[in-house]
C-alpha cells in the first residue's frame, strides 16, 4: 500500500508539472558600455526592448571606455559597446575581440561659460579653440579617466600642439571621474570642458555653461558593438553577443536609436547600414 501511495503521488507531481510548465528563463550576456550610453537614457529605451524580442538579459557593466577594453581583455564581459575607433581596432587586431561593428554616432561639444571672455565660438576649429584655452590658461576640466571622451580632448590636445607637460597647471584640472561628475566640476568652476552631446543634453546640472562649439569634422564621435573572441575566451558567449548586435543592426533597433530624443533633439544617429563612415557633421549635430 505504501508503494502505491508513492506512485501515487509521483504520478499527480509529474501532471502537475505538465500542467503548470516553470517560466521560461532568459538568458543572460554582460555588456560593457560606455558611460555616454547610459547616461543619455538610451539603454533605459533599448534594454527592455531587447528582453522582450530576445528573451535575453543585459547585465550592463558602464564604464569608460579605456575601462571597457580592459574588461574585455580579460574576458569579464561578452561584448563592449564603445567609442574609440584607434583602440578599438587594435583591441580587434590584437584577437581580443572577433570583429567591430558600427552602431550609431553623434558628435563631441565644447562646454563653456556663458560669459565666455575667450570669443571660443569664433575660433576657426576645435584646436584653436583649446589653443585659446590653454595659452590664456582659462580653467578646463578633464575626465582623466581614460574614457572615449578622454581620449577625443587627448587628441584634440596633441593636434593643437599642447603637450602633457603645458597642460600641468593648475588650469588644467583632471577629475578622474565619469562625464557627470566631471560636468558637476566644470559647473562649479565656470570652466571648459568636452563632452558628448547626449551626456550634455541629459545633464540638469548646467547653471552658466552652454555649448560654445560643435561641428569640427573632428568632434564626430562613433559607437561600434565588439563581441570578445571565445577563442581567447572560451567561457564567453558569441551566440548571445552576435544575436544582441543583429538586434541593435536590425530594422527595429535603429529605429528605435534614430527615434530617441532628449529636449527634442536627436541624441544619436543610427548608421549601422552605413558601408562608410561619414567624414562631416549633419547640420542638425552642429
């Protein structure tokens, strides 16, 4: 009788289970982004709307750029999502990442007081633009994180003949902090400083700054999805980071990039179907 109590039982647990099936359990990636990218609002649009079509949970690890790379080196994330072209390349050049794929863009902005007393917004490029900054030793605030951001104002520096060592005043201030902490800094101090245009846009913080200049074929900025090589790591998962980026490459993800705006203004431009890069600003970034 008692074996047959326990068939019993095993019998009504199994229906029940047929019955009542367990839900279905996504599956899950890490993503390293940039902090451009979360901090705009964009993932909040994007993120759940990966879940729903890809059944799929995003663990976003936002950091900068430099950061990210590092992550993916080691083999801690699936993909990156980022925004450095040259350390880019080599990060897929190297066999870390298995190839780069172009998402979207916008455009870097030169912050400023609105009281400007250096004329920036009549200087004749971005790099005479910092010139002026750095020979009047007007207060810039750098991320100093090794971001995308950062590296861009680096560059930005070289090409105007500035080196490291002209920038060692106390003009120069390097927070080693994320854009909006880093704008909270130059608020505070009336001071210069780059930044992304979706990070501006985003930031309540602004008191007396604005934007003083923006258009310089060299404030493009670019974002492009790498998947970390399983042949480096083998533990990572490209079947889950190659569905992410055809979702973001897809009909519905550029879309969805294309239509998102922040005080009416578009943030960012999705150019994934792009077979090159654009080498000038569109009118509505500048």
């Amino acid at each position: 009788m008692r074996a047959f109590l326990w068939a019993l039982l095993f019998f009504t647990l199994t229906c029940s289970a047929s019955l009542y099936p367990s839900p279905a359990v996504a599956d899950d990636l890490k993503l390293a982004v940039t902090t451009s990218f979360h901090n705009s609002g964009l993932s909040e649009i994007l993120i759940p709307e990966i879940k729903k079509d890809l059944k799929l949970d995003v663990h976003m690890l936002v950091v900068g750029t430099g950061q990210a790379l590092k992550l993916g080196r080691a083999g801690d994330v699936d993909a990156i999502l980022v925004h450095s072209k040259a350390a880019e390349e080599d990060f897929v050049r190297a066999g870390y990442g298995t190839h780069r794929k172009e998402i979207m863009y916008n455009d870097f902005v030169l912050i400023g007081p609105q009281s400007d007393r250096l004329d920036i917004p009549l200087s004749k490029s971005v790099t005479a633009a910092f010139q002026k900054i750095a020979q009047n030793e007007a207060v810039f605030v750098s991320r100093g994180d090794d971001s995308g951001t950062n590296r861009k104002e680096v560059s930005i520096w070289q090409m105007a003949g500035i080196t490291k060592d002209k920038r060692e005043g106390d003009w120069y201030r390097a927070t080693g902090s994320g854009m909006g902490a880093s704008l909270n800094t130059a608020s505070a101090m009336g001071g210069y400083i780059l930044a992304d245009r979706a990070s501006w846009l985003n930031f309540k913080n602004k008191r007396a700054l604005k934007i003083l200049y923006s258009g310089d074929t060299i404030l493009f900025n670019q974002y492009a999805f790498i998947p970390v090589n399983p042949d480096r790591h083998p533990h990572t998962k490209i079947d889950l980071a190659i569905k992410l980026q055809d979702w973001l490459v897809s009909k519905k993800g550029q879309e969805l990039i294309g239509r998102y705006q922040l005080q009416g203004e578009q943030l960012f431009f999705p150019n994934a179907s792009k077979k090159k890069v654009m080498l000038t600003i569109p009118e509505g970034l500048s």
